[in-house]
C-alpha cells in the first residue's frame, strides 16, 4: 500500500526567504515516514505584481522596470541560499523567456489575454524552479513537475478571453493514475500554483490569489489525506488580523462557513479553493510558516453551523447597482430577466436584495 499523498501550499511570502525554504524543507520530512508530499508554491512575494506592471510598463512602450526588480529578486534569494550558477539557470531561463514576451507586448502595442496568462506563469514557474533548488540544498530531493500537465480548465466558447485565460476554472476530480505518472515514483513533487492548461494547450491562471485553490484541486486529484494552507497568518481570524489585531483565531470551522468568509473577503483563502476539498471530503489545514509550532486552523465537513457570529470580513472595489420599478409586482419570471444581462455579459453577483418594487446586487 502506498503512503497517502498529502498537499502543502506555500503562499508569497512562505517562499520568499532561506529561513522560510528551510521550514518547508522541514515539514516535508516530518511528514516522510507516514506520507508522500506534494508542493504547491506562488511565486515570490510581490513577483505576480510586478509582472501585472511590467505588462503595463510593455504596453505603454517603455522598457519594463518591474522586470528588473523581479530579476534582482530572484538573483537575491538564490544568493541567500547559496545556489550555484548551474542550478541557478532554469530560473535564468524563465526570465529571460518573460523579457523576450514583454518584448513582443512593447512591439505589438498589445498584450492579449493568452499572452498575459503565460508572462504571469513566469512568477510561478521561477519560484518552483529556485525552489527546487532550495530543497536540494537542504538535501531534499524533490521533483519538478509542470501543473499544466494535470490541471486542465473547462472549455466554454463563448466566455470572454479575459475568464478564460486570467480567471479559468477547473472542475475538481480524483484521478491520481496521470499525477503518480508526472510524479515518476517521487515521494515529493514540487508544483507550481496559479497555472493551468486550457483546452488548446495554452497557459491560463486561476485569478489573483489562486495559488490555494491549485493546491485543493491537486488534493481531489490525488485523492490526498489532508491539504495544509502555508501563509503568513497562524489561521482563519475572526477578521483580518493585520486591521485589527485584538481579532481572534478560529480552530474549527466547516467548508460552508469557511466558503462564505473567502468569497466576502477573507483573503487567506481563496474563494474557489473550498469547493474541492469540499467535494472531496478532505481536511484543510491553515498554518503559519514564521511560527511552524502552531496548530493553526482546520476546516472539515464534521464542523457545520456555528450557532453564533463566526467572523466579519470586508471587501473593497465592490459595485452595487439597485434596479427600482413598480413593475415588479406579480410579474412572473421578473428576477430572471433582471439578471439576465449580467450573465451576458460575464458578470457573478454576489449579493442579492429584494422588495416588491426594487431588486439590489452587489
Ligand atoms: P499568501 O500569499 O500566503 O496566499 P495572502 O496574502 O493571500 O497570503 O493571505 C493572507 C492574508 O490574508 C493575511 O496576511 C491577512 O492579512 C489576510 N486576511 C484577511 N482576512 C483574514 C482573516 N479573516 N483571517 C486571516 N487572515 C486574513
Ligand atoms: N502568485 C499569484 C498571485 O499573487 C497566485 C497566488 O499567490 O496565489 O495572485
Ligand atoms: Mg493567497
């Protein structure tokens, strides 16, 4: 029998330093004897940004700064961990493959969606292969597997460009014969978060953020015992920690509710992480990399309706839009016309209110 695969997703932040490899470096060993462990890593702290500026920087015809940032980023951390030249040029080339792309966005005065997706992948490809690295130096040996081999996203025509290669879903299901083929007999992977494949074969990418629900999906996949969230917080706070410090942590907590708090803001999670691990029935853990002793947060099927107020989050950049008529009233099939036009044009509403001559959604 096999030892079960168990999934480790390690935020910006989580990877952006020697003393936070060696944490992960760590917990894979620790779980070793009992467990295989697959990686799921973001690219380095502010890399995903600074590619979202280059691009801009690309499209305005400028030489792209953000680039040079990123470079120097990347060149530091492989100091700080003492990674040799030939070690270090796998990362060289995934950026030098970036700068020929945002090349190519200054020239053509245009950066299309598809194109975009795979100058972002390079965030992501980057911190998997310094990564990679990393691990080695800390006599880890990981293997290196490429995520659009085994996360495909769902193929819909008629979406705009933009959902299909920036904000792509893919559909959660348990099929570990392909990932223990990547995974060649590997007792740890090392992946890249983020990224997928479209149904063409292009780059797409989950959506800002999107590194956790990589990991949920990794976990459906290979039917994983247990998806462990690596971040800079200890856990789920009854709001955000860092804009209110008095906030408290919540040990327990079940899919639905955990669900809520990600889609209305609670940023620690991503909101289309939930809904594999739901399906799937495996545990989600929440811990913190600086402070690796604490138990952090668990989030499982057993722990459903809390009969109290679990938490308060907050969301910036939200429109409302409030649609008043008297012609409302006993008009049958009214509320799908309404919304009819947002789903036209691509648009999820989140909230919705309503009375008898008004109907409110955010
Ligand atoms: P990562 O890069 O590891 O994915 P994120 O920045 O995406 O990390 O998520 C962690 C951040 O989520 C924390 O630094 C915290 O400020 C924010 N956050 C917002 N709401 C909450 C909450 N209710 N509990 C914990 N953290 C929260
Ligand atoms: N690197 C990506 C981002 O910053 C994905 C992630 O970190 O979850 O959006
Ligand atoms: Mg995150």
């Amino acid at each position: 029998m096999q030892r079960p695969w168990i999934v480790l997703k390690f935020g910006g932040t989580s990877v952006a330093s020697a003393e936070r490899w060696a944490v992960i470096a760590a917990r894979a060993r620790e779980l070793l004897p009992s467990s295989r462990v697959w990686i799921v890593a973001s690219a380095l702290a502010g890399v995903s940004d600074k590619l979202e500026q280059a691009v801009r920087e690309a499209l305005a015809g400028r030489a792209p700064e953000a680039l040079a940032w990123i470079v120097e980023r990347h060149r530091a951390l492989a100091g700080e961990l003492g990674v040799d030249r030939a070690r270090y040029e796998p990362v060289a080339e995934v950026l030098a493959d970036v700068e020929r792309r945002l090349e190519g966005v200054r020239l053509a005065e245009e950066a299309p969606p598809r194109l975009v997706a795979r100058i972002m992948a390079a965030g992501e490809l980057a911190s998997t292969r310094l990564g990679l690295a990393a691990l080695a130096g800390q006599g880890v040996a990981a293997r290196w597997v490429d995520a659009r081999e085994l996360l495909a996203s769902e193929s819909h025509p008629g979406d705009p460009a933009e959902s299909r290669f920036l904000s792509a879903r893919v559909a959660p299901r348990h099929d570990p014969a392909p990932a223990e083929v990547v995974a060649g007999g590997a007792d740890i992977v090392l992946t890249q978060g983020f990224i997928a494949r479209t149904p063409g074969g292009d780059t797409c990418l989950l959506g800002r953020g999107g590194s956790d629900t990589s990991a949920t999906l990794f976990a459906a996949l290979l039917g994983a015992a247990e998806v462990e969230i690596w971040t800079d917080v200890p856990g789920m706070f009854t709001t955000d920690p860092r804009a209110v410090p008095s906030a408290r942590l919540i040990r327990r907590l079940g899919y639905r509710e955990a669900q809520e708090l990600a889609a209305s803001g609670a940023k620690v999670l991503h909101p289309g992480c939930l809904a594999s691990v739901a399906w799937a029935g495996i545990p989600l853990g929440i811990r913190c990399t600086p402070h690796p002793e604490l138990e952090g947060t668990r989030i499982e099927a057993a722990i459903e309706d809390h009969p109290v107020v679990t938490a308060v989050t907050c969301r910036k950049s939200v429109a409302l839009v409030t649609i008043s008529t008297v012609a409302m009233w006993e008009a049958p099939g009214f509320l799908a016309r309404a919304f009819a036009p947002f789903a036209e044009q691509g648009i999820s509403i989140d909230l919705v209110a309503t009375s008898e001559s008004a109907v409110s959604v955010t």
